[in-house]
C-alpha cells in the first residue's frame, strides 16, 4: 500500500564549520565530505518536529566547493553523572565531576564554508490526530522557514557549528564535482530490541547526493554491481 506523502519541500542551510562525523573514526573527529541524511533531517526537524509527521531526506545539494580544515580542541573523556535516587533519598557521597582534570586534547577534521539545499517529504504517523493534516504541515513549514524560525537551534554535524537556515529561493546551483563517497551514515534506526545504525553507498553526482528511501535494498544493488565487475 503506497503511503501518502507531502509534496517536496526545500530549504538551504549554511554555515562556517561543520562536522559530520565518521562513526569509524571515533577517537578524533574526521567529517564526511558531505552531510549525512540524519545530519540533514535534524535540520529539518529544528525548523518544524511534530509527532504527527515523520521526515523522510530525498536529496542534498552541495552549494560550495568541498573544502577542509584541521584544528584541535579541548574535549572532556567522560560526562557528568547525577547521583542516583538511593544516595539523593538516603544521603551518601556524591562523586564530584572537574572537567579541568577530565580534558583531553583531540583533532578535527571538519569542513569550512558549507552551503546546502535539502529536498525532502514528510508522511502522516499514527499520533496524527483528527484535525492534523498534510496541508495543514505544508503551510507550517514553509512559512517557518520564510520567516527563519526554528524550535532549536540548528547545527552542523556538531551543537557548536551553528547552522543557518535560509530560503531556497536565489540559491547557486550546485556545484559540478562528482564523487564516490563510500558507505555512508543514512539514519539510525530505533526498535524495542535497540538502536542500530544504518549505511547506504552514496555518490555525488554533479554536487548532488540522492538519498535512498531504501538504503538495504541500494547496499544490495551496489553489491551486485561490484560482484558482476569482479
């Protein structure tokens, strides 16, 4: 049965810096070359989250050359904890937390001067309720957007480098790269059983990244492309 869906709505976001962080790297940060699904959809969702819509990323734009940085930052190894409900009822030694004894110095290897236009579509969830409907959303965002608000603050890859969120009106065109970007990061998926995290192989065609709807079915084609070259 074929869900419905919004029609395709657009918005650009820029930015200084941003970090979209390759999960196998995990000591010292080092960003794909170009944002990730998930990265993109959180953008989205800043602009307008609802329970009764789910948002589904369809493309990315790359508006700037893919350009890199490198530079070093004070990092914490572990985080604060709070205390735990026995010791806050019954008393008892709070473990102190200083981060000036806790830091550690990595690198990071981050994009500069980004600029992105995200086409994506949203489908109606179970929580909708009687008078939620998609035109309803469709104006919502759209006027959000014109009007540069948000419900939190947008970023890019990492809470620091803040995103700004912007009309796809008079955005350039993309630019004319293309590359093969390896296994990319697409989502997380979230079950009962536990989070798992989900790769499809990406490609930049002409500055732009098609997302797949279906990123195990694209794994498996690209598979049996490799074995039918081999």
């Amino acid at each position: 049965m074929t869900v419905p869906r919004s029609p395709t709505m657009r918005l650009r976001a820029r930015g200084l810096l941003a970090c979209f962080t390759r999960p196998e790297l995990k000591v010292e940060r080092v960003s794909y070359p170009v944002m990730t699904p998930s990265a993109a959809r959180g953008i989205i969702e800043a602009v307008l989250w609802k329970p009764a819509i789910a948002w589904h990323v369809e493309r990315i734009h790359v508006l700037k050359e893919i350009k890199f940085t490198a530079f070093r930052r004070n990092e914490v190894n572990s985080k604060a904890s709070l205390p735990t409900a026995t010791t806050v009822q019954n008393g008892g030694p709070v473990r102190f937390y200083f981060a000036d004894e806790d830091r550690a110095q990595r690198n990071t290897v981050a994009l500069s001067d980004v600029d992105y236009l995200i086409e994506s579509h949203f489908t109606m969830t179970r929580a909708a309720g009687s008078d939620d409907n998609m035109n309803k959303f469709v104006d919502m965002f759209n006027r959000r957007v014109e009007k540069g608000q948000h419900f939190h603050q947008p970023y890019l890859g990492c809470r620091e480098f803040v995103a700004e969120v912007l009309s796809p009106e008079g955005s350039p065109p993309p630019i004319r790269e293309s590359r093969d970007l390896g296994l990319m990061l697409w989502d997380i998926r979230f079950s009962e059983d536990g989070n798992s995290p989900v790769f499809f192989p990406a490609t930049l065609d002409k500055g732009v990244l098609e997302v797949p709807a279906n990123p195990e079915a694209a794994l498996m084609v690209a598979a049996q492309s490799k074995g039918g070259e081999q």
